[in-house]
C-alpha cells in the first residue's frame, strides 16, 4: 500500500513537469540576460518610454531653429449690415458691407534666448474685392517687415529651457539604461530561482531513492535488532516525507520556470535547462571608484541638479510676476496698397510701429511677495533633500560594494561546504549501513547537506544580482572595462 502511494506521489510530479511543455532549451545566464533585453515586457516599456523622451528632445531642438509659416485668410466673403459711427456728426448708422478679401502671407519666426524675445521677417499680400454700386479691386502688400517682440523684466523661459531640457534628455539616457539593469537584475533571480528549484527536486528525488534503500537496510537491522522500532520508524517517515517533497519541489520548479518565461517573453510552456556558470570573474571593485562613476553617471546626480533648476527656475518665475510688466513691440518694413498687384511693389512706402505697453501692481495684498516667499521655501527644500540623498547614496554604495568584495569569497566556501556536505553524507550512509550509527545522524546528515547545496545556489544568486545591482549604480561593465551607453539614432531605426 505505501509503494503504491508513494509511486502516486511520483507520477504527479513527473506529470507537472511534463504538463504543457513545448521543447526545452539549454540557456546560460549571460544568453537569458540577452534575451530579457531583447524581448521582455519591462524592456519594450523602457524602450518606449526612451523613445518619447527623445522625441521630446527632438521638438525641444527644433524649437531653437528658425520656423516657416505660410499663413492666409482664403475666399472671406462679407455681405451684412455693420453698425459703424459717422466721423463729422457721431451718428452710428448700418453700412451694407459687400466684399471678399483674400490675404496670403510666408513668415520666418526665431526665439531669441538671451533676451527672450521674438524675431520675425515676413511678406504678405492681400485683395479685396468691393462688390455693389461701389464696385472695385484694392490691393495691398508688406513686401518685407521685421517685427521684434521684447517682453522686459519678465521671465525667460528660453533661457531655462536651455539649461533644463539637455539635463532632462541625458537623464532619459540614463535612465533608460538603469531600466535595462533593473531587468537584469530581474533575470539573475528569476534564473537562479529556477538553478535552486531544480536542484531541491535533485535533491528530492536523490533523496528518495537513498532512503528507500536504507529503509532496507533498517528493515534487516529491525530484525536483528540492532536498531530500535523508534529509528525504524524514523527512518520511514523520512522516505514519507522525501516522497513528499518530489511532488512539491515540481510545482516549485512549475512556478519558478513560468517566472523566468514571463521575464524572457518566452510561452510559459517552454521549458528552459539553466546551466550556471560557477567560475566567477576575479574582480575586486575599489568603492572610491565605483562611487565616482555612480555620482558623474547615474541619473542620481542628474535628477538633484534638474530640480534644483526647476526649483530656481520657479524662484524666477515668481519673482519675474510680482513686478511691472513690460513689453516692447516694434516693426519695420514697407508697404502699398494699389488697384493693381503690380502697383503695390513700385516704390512701397516705409513703416514704422514702436510702442511699449506696461502693467504696475500697485497694490496686491502681498500675493506676488507671498509667491515668491513660497518658491524660494521649495528651493530650499529641494538643496536640503539633495543634500541629504547624497550622502545616503554614498553609504548605499559603499554597503553594495563591500558586499560585493566578500561575496566571492563567500560562493567560494559554500561551494567548499556543499562538497563536504556531500561526502559526509556518502560517508554517514555507509555507516548507517554497517550499523556504526543510528537514525537521527543520519537525518542531520541529510539535512546539512540539502541545506549546504540550496545555501552555494542563494549565494551565487546574490553575487550576481550584487554585481548587476553595482551596474546599475554606476552604468559601468565592470567585467568588460566599459561605460553602458545607449544610441539614440540606432534604437529609432529599430522596427
């Protein structure tokens, strides 16, 4: 009854291993890292997000290059009564208005970053054609005019924008490039998840067969009587419980192999063999100079200096609105009007409009002073919090680093423990077989092992995610000796 119970217990596991799947594929960590990049949910989302930000940038470019208008007013037709007033006597009277006017024009605009200001040269030509008893046809045209709008003591945005937006856009890079790390990070758990999953199904099924095999053994000791009912039915229990465990490291191995295909992009159905790679790079990493690519490279630094910007930027603002308000326009230019479109382009006449309009609060119940007060309390905030977030990175840094320095040698005596777990346990078996020892040293044999072969796994899994964590913190291959980097112009190629 209890072989055919146990024989129940194993087929349901083998059958969860083999439920559903699709092939099985041999896969490294560095071809799962590959994968992940290429093809996972959090990748694409990344790469999505970069790409809006350098459009952004894009637009943000073009807004400093000169812009072409064509402008126009097409097929204005006008036949109504318009009130209008009399010049000589005030009488308002209805005038019947009768006409179509067309107007066509091609301006070339520039923002001018150091004043603010806009620059703009354009031509234009309109028609008018009067229809009714005083029918007729007048042309008018502005062969050339230069007009410049100067907003005075007033806030530049051109000029904040100049020294906001490349912050903003190299942070994207990075950014984006932390996002790629942060998958990777993902991958080596996810990986080694699935590394000790397996390996504690190893174990079960290893496990199994060996105490299947001593329970022979007790049964002939039992009868001998060199070992006690108790031992024998400890012993028993064991093979119980490492039956046990066959069915329930399956739907471990189930779960953590769906994980790693839901990080790869992969069908859950697809059964990946991990092979891990125990020899570990010889890399010791000097915290001096880790911490210096990390504060010049990360995006850590970048975001306090954008928002001490912004923070500054708003001070400005405020301080820019509680004032006057002054604006200069001015225009320079030629102009005609004429009946014929040849006449308005024969010796145009000059024109010039200069005038300066102003705003002055003169009283405001303190609201453009309380304005500012605010801004500048944010400012102040904003310094503080960098400030303090500084020094906290430098510690976080220095805690990743050290542990990254010990966790080599750390794999290297897991690594030692699990070998000597293992011959112990070879050595403790041939004992218990010889009747040297009893039950219970054998099942602490047992257990150190399994624990010593799950503890090597956990530890190679923190060296790595150690190491990628240590990446993302400074965008740096520390392996390869290379600065991570990102290339606009080819992701945009991509399909």
């Amino acid at each position: 009854m209890m072989k055919r119970l146990l024989t129940i217990f194993i087929s349901g596991a083998a059958g969860l291993l083999l439920c559903g799947s699709v092939g099985a594929q041999r896969m490294t960590l560095a071809e799962a890292l590959d994968l992940a990049g290429g093809q996972s949910v959090e990748a694409l989302a990344a790469r999505n997000e970069f790409v809006s930000a350098y459009w952004a940038w894009r637009s943000y470019k073009a807004s400093r290059l000169p812009s072409v208008v064509l402008y126009g007013n097409l097929m204005n037709f006008d036949r109504s009564l318009t009130l209008l007033q009399n010049f000589e006597n005030g009488n308002m009277v209805y005038a019947n208005t009768y006409n179509l006017q067309n107007s066509l024009g091609l301006a070339v605009n520039q923002n001018v970053t150091f004043t603010g200001g806009t620059l703009s040269l354009y031509t234009d030509l309109s028609r008018i054609d009067q229809y009714g008893k005083h029918a007729g046809l007048t042309w008018y045209a502005q062969p050339v005019t230069l007009s410049y709008n100067q907003p005075l003591m007033a806030y530049n945005r051109f000029k904040w924008d100049k020294m906001i937006e490349p912050i903003a856009y190299e942070k994207a890079k990075r950014h984006y490039l932390e996002q790629m790390e942060e998958v990777g990070i993902r991958t080596v758990g996810a990986f080694y998840d699935l590394v000790l999953a397996r390996e504690k199904q190893a174990i079960a099924l290893s496990n199994y067969e060996n105490s299947g095999m001593l329970h022979a053994v007790a049964r002939e000791r039992l009868a001998l009587g060199s070992i006690t009912r108790d031992e024998y039915l400890q012993l028993e229990m064991r093979m119980l419980a490492d039956s046990i465990q066959i069915n329930e490291t399956a739907i471990g191995v189930r779960a953590a192999q769906m994980a790693l295909n839901s990080i790869l992009g992969l069908d859950e159905r697809t059964e990946v063999t991990p092979a891990p790679d125990e020899v570990l790079p010889d890399l010791y990493l000097d915290y001096d100079r880790v911490l210096d690519l990390a504060l010049n490279r990360a995006t850590f630094q970048l975001n306090n200096r954008l928002e001490i910007l912004q923070a500054q930027s708003e001070v400005a603002r405020a301080k820019a609105n509680r004032g006057i308000s002054m604006t200069l326009n001015a225009r320079f230019g030629l102009s005609k009007t004429g009946a014929a479109i040849r006449d308005v382009y024969l010796q145009p006449i000059d024109q010039e409009v200069v005038g300066l309009s102003f705003s002055v609060p003169i009283f405001d119940w303190g609201l453009g002073r309380g304005r500012v007060q605010k801004a500048q309390a944010a400012q102040a905030v904003v310094e503080a919090s960098a400030l303090q977030s500084e020094n906290d990175f430098r510690r976080d840094i220095f805690s990743k680093v050290a542990q990254f320095n010990s966790q080599r040698d750390q794999c290297t005596v897991s690594r030692r423990a699990a070998a000597i777990a293992r011959e112990r346990y070879a050595l403790v078996m041939e004992r218990f077989r010889a009747g040297a020892i009893g039950v219970t040293e054998l099942n602490n044999a047992q257990t150190e092992k399994d624990n010593a072969a799950s503890k090597y796994i956990n530890d190679l899994a923190t060296f790595w995610k150690s190491y990628y964590t240590l990446r993302k913190a400074a965008l740096y291959d520390f392996i390869g000796g290379k600065e991570l980097d990102v290339d606009p112009e080819k992701m945009m190629s991509r399909p």
